[in-house]
C-alpha cells in the first residue's frame, strides 16, 4: 500500500507540475496573443497602427529636383531642402536657421511654402487657422534668399487674418485677402494698398462663402494678371442667404449662437460675380455675364496665360449646364465660346491646360458616356478627343505638351483599383498603360512637368503608403523613400483576415463588394453580419487601398461579426457615366434598394450569414443611407446605426442637394421619398442614430428632427449627442475613442456577436 502510495504521490506531483508548466506557457501565450490583438485603445488613443509619410514634396522648375521639409534637430525647426533625382544628392535650399525672427529663437512652423517666379524671394505661410474644413487663415513672412532678411507682411494687418498670399508676376509684391478684402503690399516698401473696402458682413471679396467652399472646392477668391496689372475676383453677397445657428452650450456659463449663412434646399443663394480691378487700386470694372448671379454659379475663373483675357466657368443652379466664357480685362467684353450639357448633372473639373501659344485648352467631359479628355481651341469651335475607349479617365496626373502625352489615372478592368496611363495629345493612339501589373490596388503619382519622374505612391488593403521615385514612361523605381515597413509588420503580427474582393450580381448590374471574416472564422456556423454603407456620389467605399488597415471593420470582425461593404450604382466609381447617373433625381431610393438586393443575393452565396442577425451603419450620405435600408427594408436589416445623416433632404445645402435630385419645386416627390424622416414610421428594429452638435455639413436640426419624428411615431430608439464636434465627430479629447466604444456597446448590445453551430441554429 505504501508504494502504491508513493508512485500516486508521483504522478499527482508529476501531473501538478504539468499543469503548473502548462498554464505558465498558456498565460505567456495569452499575453502574446493580447500584444497581437486589436483594441480600441490602441486605434483611437495610442495610435499605435500609425504609418510615416513622406513630404510634402513640390517638383521644382527645372524638373530635375524636388523639394521637401525635413526636421533640424539643433534648431527644432524644418530647412526646406533639394534632392536631385537622378543622383539623390541633397542641398539646403533654406536652412531654418534663417527663419528665425529677429528676437526670437524658434524658426517659424512652415505650413507652406511659394516661391517668386524668379526664385529669389520665399513666402512662407505659418500661425495658420481653420476655416471650416481647412487651415486657410494664418501670418506670411517673406524671406529675401539674396539678402537673407526675414520679413513679416501684413504688419498693420490683424495677426491671422490673411489668406492666400501670393506673389505679383515679377515678384515685387505679394496680395493677400484679410477680412473679405483684398490688399496689395509692396515687398520693398512695406506700403500696403487696401484695393477693395466694401468687404464685410454680407460682402466677400476675394474668399467664398461655406457652401462654394464645402461643394464647389472654391477657397482662393483672387487671380494676378499675367502682367501683373491687374487683379480678377470673386465677390460673394449673402445678403438674404438663410442663416443657421449651432449653439455652443460647452465653453461658457452663458450659450453662444454661432451664425452661418447656410444655403437650403430651394432657398436663396450668394449672388455672386467677378470683376477686374487695377492692381494699384480704383474702380472695380465687373463683367456682365448673362443669367441671374443669385440662380447662377461661377464656379472656375482664371487668366489665360501670357493673355489679359479671363475663361470663366458659369454653372446653372440645376447644375446640368456649364457656360464658358472668354472675358476681356481691359475691353470687359465677355463671348460665350462653347457649352457644356448633361440630362443629369455635370461635375466640376480642374485639368484645363492651355497648349500651342494658348490656342487650344483641355477639357473633361462625359458627352459619349465615359469621362474623357477632349482639347477645345480658344474659340470653341473645335472640340477633340484625346482620350478615348470604354473607360473613365479618373484623374489627370500630368499633360506634358512638349512631350506630346498626356498621363491619367484610369482602371479600365477593375473599377476597385487605379493605374497610370497616357494617351496621345493628338488622340492618334491607344491607351497605353505605365504601371506595372505588379503594383496591384491604388496608385497615385505627383510627376515633374516634363513627366520623366514622378513621387509613386502605392497601396492595397494589406499594404501601408509605400512611396518611390520612378522614371518614367519606363516606370523605373530609381529609390525608395518611405517603405512603411514597421506600419506593414505591426498589422502583419495582428494576423487579421484581409478583405476579400467580391462580385454580387443583382440582375440589373453586378456591384462590386468586399467581405472581411472573424479572425476563427468556421464555415460551418452562422455569423451575424455588419454591412458599410455610403451609397451616394459624392464616394466609393470599394477600393482596393489601405484606409490606415480599416482597423475598425478589422476590431468588428475580431468581435466575431463578418463586416461587408458594397458599392450600389450611383456610387463614385469609374464604370461610366450611366453608372453614376443612374441616381439622379433618386438619392436614397435606388441605392438602397441595391443594397437590399446585394444582401438578398450575398445570404444565397454564403451559407455561414446569420439572417436573423444583420446590421448596418453608415456616416454622412451613409448614415442616410442606413436609415434607408432599416425603414425601408425592415424584412432585412434589424439593426443600424446612423452618424451625422441627412434626415430630410430639403435640410443640406441646395449645392449638393439639388445637383443630385434636381429643383425642389421639380421633383417633389423625390425629395419627400428619398428623405428617410418619411419612412421612420415603417422602424421595426434597433436603431441608433449620432451627431455632433457643432456640425456646420450636415446640422443637429437634421438629428432633432428624426428623433422627433420618431418620438411622433411612439418608437424607440437611442441616441447620443456629442457637443461641439463638427461632421467628423473628432474634436476635443477622447471624442475617437469615445464614438467607437459607444457604437461596439450598442452593437454587442443588439447585435449578438459571434458563430453559431448550424445545428443549434436549426433547433
């Protein structure tokens, strides 16, 4: 019995000692695996998925160099350097020692840099603030590089208050806008000539009001003369334009209404017009262009080069007819050379080149159905194609007219990616494709002028910014600059399951889609599904590009959830132009009855999706489109979250709106079908709606309004609020963090996360 005993005591020791052994290595396999798995935290606060860029980087004039900033240790501030890209030799173009004022020890943060068409003076752009989306406001100095000196503009001006200074054409003076009005300062002299005094309140002059800035893309107000006798701008009245007020209830003891002039749907727009006025000052002289300036846009001005002559750009308020007009500074005469149509609505363009002397222009159109690069002479009369073929030129990279080429982004083949091709000035010859088939998913190119080099920038889903320089048109990668490679091993260790690209056919059309799967994905349970949606045309949601690792569909997944997106037609995405505008005059409508489809036909492909459990969100035009796809098709979404959404339609601004559905007054019936408030009374599921209050976009009126309407309807709901945050939803400390935490709270809440055995599904 004793030695029964003994070897029992042996094997319990024995077994002990494994157990103790094994959950030793099952706790460092726990801690390994906790290194390597996401969390919020590590997303939203610590930034620890974060990549390194490379630049800003500018070509210089010689296209034998480019510029960028780099970091002084020794005075902690940035010499603004040449590399040349042949050799890669570097020099110091400005050191930062110089751009220290006098007194001070610290150089001055540079923003932005602009040199004077004679390289011999630098403005540097610095103390800059917000206005509405970007920092447009801040303080100029101008650095003499033959002299050394350092001088500060403006120095009667308000500090932070100019605005898109830039140098005259011989370099001598520099114009800025500050308070809606615009100044000439001599460089030598320091005198400052205000040239325009009615600026203020309701008068613009030389800058934009929010809605040209926010759906026009217009900011800088003002264009020199290529003589440098005179200045072209815009000037903006708002008189009679809505005013709306957020409140900002956080920062004091007291409430403080913030005013907007904010333009609605089917309400008064900025009368706006542009005028010539000498650059010494005087009488403004303004052009007659036909059309009423309050139901009318200019949405593009500027010189034609080596000429006194304007081409102006006047879009229609329905924004489906484009004028442009020849306007002479010193005559005033204005000729319309040639207009532009669509049934639906046209989109802005900036790749207008001047080639030969100024005789011809290029011009982007979609008139045979696909965008294309056309070449227009100087009167209008001669319209050509450069670019042609079944596919949409996405983006011009560089017109190189001495070379005879002109190089674009396209993606003939798959509407997921991008690639670089060139066509012939003349259109005598097919479209030639420059990238190589090895780069697979996004590729974007800053080129030289004379489009022998170019700053690469390549991506996909599972690879950070790597950034190169290339010769071209042989696309050599002649160096690397940036290769992210700690960005690639941090995800790489994360051991995630990448996005899978997908095709749904739907009967109609077949819409591209991409799934991502649980990280102990078995196919042999059923996983609830979290659908991303935008859906509108102002974007696209499936591409093939990194988007930061898209860490939070990751995180979900990791939940246990299979996160899926899909790009419904109407969407921003390069197959035609009946693909695009197919939505017009249906915003919300057409677009989410895809989405439903897709979902239908995406349960029939993949067995493993939980019907029971579906969900979708959406930001923006996607929160809209959330709140769409919840009222609208209860039978298949049955929970949803919505952030910073349009509630009714007639709420956003008239630019946006009526370009994509038309006048009001002309489509009723879409805009009261396509605003999800009509449809919140068909809310069967759980449904979470965010907004932040000082969002200037998209108002908190559009958040009050639903939730009442819900309230109308006795439906429940959540809801949270998040003060002073704009559209992002990213101000202020923690706010990030805060969001995402709140919305995996609610999805894990109404949404029950992870596989569930087929079997114990059947029961």
């Amino acid at each position: 019995g004793l030695v029964e005993n003994k070897n029992l005591m042996k094997k319990n020791i024995l077994l002990v000692a494994i157990c103790v052994i094994s959950f030793t290595f099952y706790l460092e396999g726990k801690a390994q695996i906790s290194d390597e798995t996401l969390n919020l935290e590590d997303i939203y606060l610590n930034q620890k998925y974060g990549q390194k860029k490379f630049g800003p980087i500018r070509w210089l004039k010689d296209n034998v160099g480019y510029s960028t900033l780099e970091y002084n240790q020794e005075t902690d501030g940035y010499d603004i350097v040449r590399y040349d890209a042949a050799t890669n030799e570097k020099s110091i173009l400005i050191s930062s020692k110089k751009l220290i004022p006098v007194g001070t020890t610290k150089p001055l943060e540079v923003s932005d840099y602009i040199w004077s068409d004679d390289n011999r003076k630098v403005l540097i752009f610095t103390n800059t603030r917000k206005v509405w989306r970007y920092h447009t406001r801040g303080d100029y100095w101008i650095l003499n590089l033959q002299t050394g000196e350092l001088t500060q503009l403006g120095k009667s001006i308000e500090r932070t208050t100019m605005m898109f200074a830039k140098f005259s054409p011989d370099g001598s003076r520099v114009a800025y806008v500050s308070k809606q009005n615009i100044y000439v300062e001599n460089i030598e002299s320091g005198v400052i000539k205000q040239i325009t005094t009615d600026g203020g309140d309701n008068i613009i002059n030389g800058t934009f009001d929010w809605v040209y800035e926010e759906e026009l893309d217009c900011r800088d107000g003002f264009r020199w003369s290529s003589d440098g006798k005179y200045i072209a701008y815009w000037q903006s009245d708002t008189e009679g334009v809505g005013t709306f007020y957020m409140i900002n209830n956080i920062d004091s003891i007291y409430s403080k209404p913030i005013p907007m002039p904010y333009p609605k749907v089917g309400t008064i727009l900025s009368a706006v017009k542009v005028g010539v006025i000498s650059s010494e000052g005087g009488e403004t002289q303004w052009f007659d262009i036909e059309g009423d300036p309050r139901n009318n846009y200019i949405a593009r001005m500027d010189f034609i080069p080596n000429s006194n002559e304007l081409l102006i750009q006047q879009l229609n308020r329905p924004q489906n007819t484009i004028k442009v007009f020849v306007a002479n500074a010193e005559t005033m005469q204005v000729t319309n050379i040639f207009t532009e149509k669509d049934d639906a609505y046209l989109d802005l363009h900036d790749d207008i080149k001047w080639l030969e002397n100024e005789k011809y222009f290029t011009w982007t159109s979609e008139r045979n159905g696909w965008c294309h690069l056309y070449r227009i002479s100087r009167d209008g009369k001669q319209q050509t194609p450069i670019t042609k073929g079944e596919f949409d030129v996405i983006s011009v990279s560089c017109i190189d007219d001495k070379g005879g080429y002109v190089y674009y982004i396209a993606s003939p083949e798959n509407f997921t990616q991008r690639y670089l091709y060139r066509s012939k000035l003349n259109g005598n010859v097919e479209a030639e494709r420059v990238t190589p088939k090895s780069l697979t998913g996004q590729n974007s190119y800053q080129m030289s002028g004379d489009a022998k080099w170019a700053i690469l920038d390549h991506q996909n889903t599972v690879t950070p910014n790597q950034i190169s320089l290339v010769s071209l048109p042989k696309h050599e990668v002649v160096r690397v600059l940036e290769d992210n490679k700690e960005a690639k091993d941090r995800y790489d260790k994360l051991d995630l399951n990448p996005k899978e690209f997908i095709k749904v056919d739907i009967g109609d059309v077949i819409l591209d889609a991409w799934m991502i799967k649980p990280k102990d994905f078995d196919n042999t349970k059923k996983y609830p599904i979290i659908f991303y949606v935008y859906g509108e045309p102002a974007g696209t949601t499936v591409q093939d590009k990194w988007e930061g690792g898209d860490l939070w569909h990751q995180y979900l997944a990791q939940q246990g959830y299979v996160t899926m997106s899909i790009d419904n037609r109407g969407t921003k995405v390069p197959r035609g132009r009946d693909f695009r505008k197919c939505i017009y005059g249906q915003i919300g409508l057409l677009a989410a009855d895809d989405q439903a489809k897709a979902a239908k036909k995406i349960f029939e492909m993949y067995p493993f999706l939980d019907t029971d459990r579906v969900g979708i969100w959406g930001w923006s035009g996607g929160g809209q489109m959330s709140l769409h796809c919840m009222f609208r098709h209860a039978d298949i979404y049955k929970t949803s979250i919505a952030v910073s959404f349009v509630s009714d339609q007639r709420l956003y601004d008239a630019t946006y709106q009526e370009r994509y559905m038309g006048l009001v007054e002309d489509n009723p019936k879409g805009y009261f079908e396509g605003s999800p408030i009509n449809h919140a009374h068909k809310l069967e599921g759980n449904l979470m709606i965010i907004h932040g209050t000082g969002d200037d976009n998209v108002h908190y009126q559009s958040f009050e309004m639903l939730a009442d309407r819900l309230i109308e309807h006795k439906k429940q709901f959540s809801m949270m609020s998040y003060p002073m945050r704009s559209h992002g939803i990213n101000e202020r400390k923690n706010t990030s963090y805060h969001l995402r935490c709140t919305m995996e709270n609610f999805w894990k809440s109404n949404l029950k996360s992870g596989g569930i055995n087929l079997q114990n599904k059947n029961r």
